[in-house]
C-alpha cells in the first residue's frame, strides 16, 4: 500500500501546474510567507483555521444551539477543504521551484 502511495505522490510532484492551480498559488501568496512556508507551518495554520469550529462543536452540550453546532461543522469542514485543495498546489510548486517566493532585499539608503 504504501508503494502506491508514494507513487501517487511522485505524480503529483512531477505534474506541472494547471492555470487554476497557479490562480490558487497566487491567492495563497496573499497570506504572510511566513504562515505558508513549509508544510509544517502550513499545519498549524489549518489547526489555526478550524479551531473556532472545533470548539464550537466540542462546547455543544454547554451551548445546546444547533445553529452555533452547524456553523462550528461548516468553519471545521472549510478549514479541512482549505487544507486538500492548497497543499497538493503547494508541494507541486515546491518541486518547481515556485514556492516559496523569493524574498526581497531589504532596501537600503545608498548614503548610508
């Protein structure tokens, strides 16, 4: 089984970037550099994402509101899709070279 994972996984990495997926790389660019670069920091942004919607269903019994229960099911889940849809983006362009983006120089006065 897990040859067949790693396969899967090298196809993925040796794709190369559709038009939507550079569209949705360039969206994530948006976010700070340092919350996207590298996989384990991309984790804990997830965490980050879909913790109000954990505490909101795990505060259940204390609430009793279904409507506070559905949104605590629908902030978890996007933060689960956020998390599919962005990291195959993000690995692939990582194995073009593409992420993370380089970073800027600090400018300094030329007289100083």
């Amino acid at each position: 089984m897990s040859g067949a994972v790693a396969r899967a996984d090298d196809a993925v990495r040796g794709a190369p970037l559709s038009a939507s997926e550079l569209r949705r790389l360039s969206l994530a660019a948006r976010l700070p550099v340092a919350w996207t670069a590298s996989p384990r920091r991309r984790r804990l942004l997830v965490l980050g994402l879909a913790a109000p919607g954990f505490v909101l269903v795990a505060a259940t019994p204390l609430h009793r509101a279904l409507a506070l229960l559905i949104l605590g099911v629908l902030l978890f889940g996007a933060a689960l899709q956020f998390r599919r849809r962005t990291e195959p983006v993000f690995v692939r362009a990582e194995a073009a070279d593409l992420w993370p983006p380089p970073t800027p120089t600090p400018w300094r006065h030329p007289h100083a």
